[in-house]
C-alpha cells in the first residue's frame, strides 16, 4: 500500500481509491490499516472485513465493495512499481474500450531486495510493445496464465461484476483454486478486447505458494502439482467449451510450468515423498497430458521409478563421483559459448542457451561444497557491478575435452541503457573463474531496452 500512496501524493491526475478485504486475517489488517490511513490522509481507502475465511471468494467481494470504474486486482504479497499509476492511467485513457489489462511482473525474495528466478516463459506473452488481442480464443491463447495471478490483472469493475454474477459462485463450487480464470474467460467471451502492456508494473514478493499454505515447514511439492495440473486441466477444459485446439494449447503450457523434468526430480527428492505421492502424481499427468508426446518421450520413466530408489541412486551416482576440489587458478579453463537474444529487455529475465566447454585438466562437477555452476554479471559502462544473474549447475559431471549444454536464466539490469555482459563459470565459495582468467568468460555490450512504451500504433491481433 506504501507504493500506491507515494504515487497517489505525487500529484497523480486521477481518482485512486484502496479497497482492502480483509479475509478473517490474524496478523494485525485492521490495526495497519488504520496506521496507514493516519499517515496517508489524502489516500482514500476503503476498508471491510469478513467474519471467516472465504478463500479465494475474497477476490469477488473486494471488488463489489470497490468503487472505481477499473479494478487493479492485488495480492498481499505485490508491490507496485514506482511509474505503476502514471503508466496503467496512460494505457486505459489511451484503450477506454477495452475489457481487461494485462501486465509483466517479477518476482523477488522475502526482503523484496533482490530478484529471484521467473515465472516460466509459457506464462506470459514475448510482445515488447503494447498490444491490443481481439478474439476469445486469441486473449485466452495469451493471457489465460496471467489471469492465474492476481496483480497481473486490471479489469473494468462493471464488465467484471456482470461476469461474477453468472459465473462466480459455480466457479468457486468447481474450481477452488482457480475461481478467477473462469470469470476472466467470461468477461473475454462478452467483449474480446483484452491490452497486454510488457513493462514490469508488479513486484512480487515469492515465498510459499497458496497450494501448500497448509503443509507448515514440509510442504508437499506432490500434492501441490497434483492440485495445480488436475486444477487447471478441469478449469481449461471449461473455458474452452469444446474447442479441443484451445484446450490442448493450454495443457501444453500447463506441462511446460508444471510438468518439466526439472520440477518431477524436486518432487523426488523432496522430504515425506514416497509411494502413495508417486501414484497419484503419475496419475494426475497421465490423466491431464496422454495426448502429448513429451510425457512418454521424456518424463514417465521418472514418474514410475520410487522416489526412494531415485533418492538412493542419486546419493551413489554423487559418492561414486566425489566432491569438486578447489581449482587452482592455473587449473580454471572453461570455454563458453551462446546463443543471445537480438535485443534485450529490462526487468526482464530471457533464457540463455549457452555451451560450457571444459578446456582445462580436471573435470569439472556439481557435488560437493565447491560445485562448478553457471552464470552472468552485469555491469554499467564504467565498469562497476550491477547484478549477478542466477546461477544454474552444469547437468553432468564435465570430463575435460568435453562440452555441455547449458540453459541459464539471466536476469537483465533494472535500467535500460549500454551494458556489459560476462557469462561465465563459478566455483562456489572460492571464485568467478574469470577471475583467474578473463578468457574463461563470454562478454558482450548490450543495448538494454525498456519494454512497455506503446508505439505510434498499437500492434492488432
């Protein structure tokens, strides 16, 4: 609410008004609402509580009691960017008629200091320049994963209220998790006429998803897929009324989110995972995926292995290799190579594929306290650091001579302007082994862009 109210006392040319539904919370709402409207006279906020928990009914409930022509849909994990207002005001009086907008978002750790890895790219569209998507079948091809969550959206209050009172309280009975989707595919289906702005207007503070609130200190990352593939396969299946092309689309991405390889061996590797999970999570993809090649082709064999026997031979595979000793500097000799975007946006995070060539006497591992990992630096045209991007572990021990494929997420400065990116090889808790070598790294000047600003003419779809 602070980063609303900055922006509302900046002498913003428009009617802003908080609506806050306190959902039965125990953490002091009432008592910070009040602080804040102390501090904030100026600030209109609306404010109402319910008597208990009404999960996610409470998206509908804030929005009955909001006043305002367009409702920015927020959860209490988001945080507005500071040029949010000026830009979502722009963008509605520039497309009055548009039912719903559409927003980047990105996500940071619990201090909200530093940014923490992407929602997979299925989850939102490439466009860098505002567009305006004309068509039911066409908004939900594009947009239905950014109606998944919440501070992504803006909808006219009336268009929605419409939709809601047809839809919402079968839409909570059937789809508990997801009652939102349904509404927002209601809405496109009255009026088609959906703006995806690209710049990042919504900063999300990640931490425990919603799905395994309940599970305390050992969340169930099984039931959580199992919950979030049966959960969206029942609602696509509803929203696309028998268009089979749309319906497929959508499970396509719902694989590539919540189905990849990468995110079954977290699943098998978690604590309290066993046989039971193992069943039911082979039957939630079975059941929502037979039709797509890349369950058989690349992950059954993973679902049907116990995830006890995957948990042991994983631990023999690491003690059969050993831990990574400390490189000496002379030892450090890596080539790296990639395939980089043509332009680059910022606040953004593209994924990198990159190859890691090991030019050096010794093999290069992932196990042990000094794994060798992969990874970037950013920095301005003065030299001085701006960010390191995530690191990601090279997916095999790397003999030397050899060469692996490597897919590395990258975040992009905050700022546009001319920057330097090294891409390289770590040795966690020891060094950068460009810092031994400056051949070790791959570096490029950039151009960094900012996304967002809408061109002379909208692109049309």
């Amino acid at each position: 609410m602070e980063s609303i109210a900055v922006q509302v006392g900046a002498g913003l040319d428009a009617e802003i008004e908080i609506a806050v539904s306190d959902n039965a919370s125990t953490d002091g709402t009432e008592a910070m609402i009040a602080a804040f409207t102390a501090r904030h006279p100026a600030v209109e906020v609306v404010y109402t509580r319910n008597d208990r928990d009404v999960r996610l009914a409470n998206i509908f409930r804030v929005v009955e009691r909001a006043s305002g022509d367009w409702c920015w849909l927020f959860g209490s994990d988001d945080r507005m960017a500071g040029d949010a207002l000026t830009t979502i005001v722009d963008t509605i009086r520039a497309h009055p008629d548009a039912t719903g907008i559409a927003v980047a978002r990105t996500n940071f750790d619990h201090s909200m200091r530093h940014r923490v890895g992407a929602d997979p790219p299925e989850t939102a569209p490439t466009w860098h320049e505002t567009t305006v998507i004309h068509g039911f079948a066409e908004i939900e091809d594009a947009l239905a994963f950014q109606h998944g969550f919440l501070g992504t959206n803006l909808v006219q209050r009336e268009l929605w209220l419409a939709a809601a009172a047809d839809t919402a309280p079968d839409a909570i009975a059937r789809h508990p998790d997801w009652p939102q989707l349904v509404v927002f595919a209601e809405m496109a289906r009255r009026r088609p006429t959906w703006v995806w702005l690209p710049a990042v207007l919504v900063l999300v503070r990640s931490g425990r998803p919603y799905l395994v609130e309940a599970d305390g200190d050992r969340p169930n990352l099984a039931r959580m897929h199992v919950l979030l593939v049966d959960g969206l396969r029942r609602a696509w299946r509803e929203i696309a009324a028998g268009d089979d092309v749309l319906n497929r689309a959508l499970m396509e991405r719902t694989f590539h989110v919540a189905a990849s390889r990468h995110a079954v061996e977290n699943i098998k590797l978690s604590r309290g995972h066993g046989l039971a999970w193992d069943l039911r999570l082979a039957r939630s993809f079975v059941r929502g995926f037979w039709w797509f090649s890349p369950l058989w082709r690349e992950l059954i064999w993973l679902l049907l292995v116990p995830a006890p026997a995957y948990r042991a031979l994983r631990l023999v595979r690491q003690r059969a290799l050993g831990p990574m000793p400390v490189l000496a500097p002379d030892a450090c000799s890596v080539t790296i190579s990639a395939e980089l975007p043509a332009r680059w946006w910022a606040r953004e995070m593209p994924r990198i594929s990159c190859r890691v060539r090991n030019t050096g006497p010794v093999a290069l591992r992932t196990v042990g306290a000094h794994p060798i990992q992969v990874g970037g630096r950013w920095y301005d045209q003065d030299g001085e650091l701006l960010l390191e991007t995530l690191r990601v572990p090279l997916p095999c021990s790397v003999e030397a001579g050899e060469e692996v494929a490597v897919i590395l997420p990258t975040h992009t400065p905050w700022d546009p302007g001319r920057c330097r990116l090294e891409l390289g090889c770590v040795q966690e808790n020891v060094r950068w082994l460009s810092d031994a070598d400056p051949l070790n790294a791959l570096v490029v000047d950039v151009d960094v862009e900012l996304a967002g600003a809408p061109p002379p003419e909208p692109a049309r779809l």
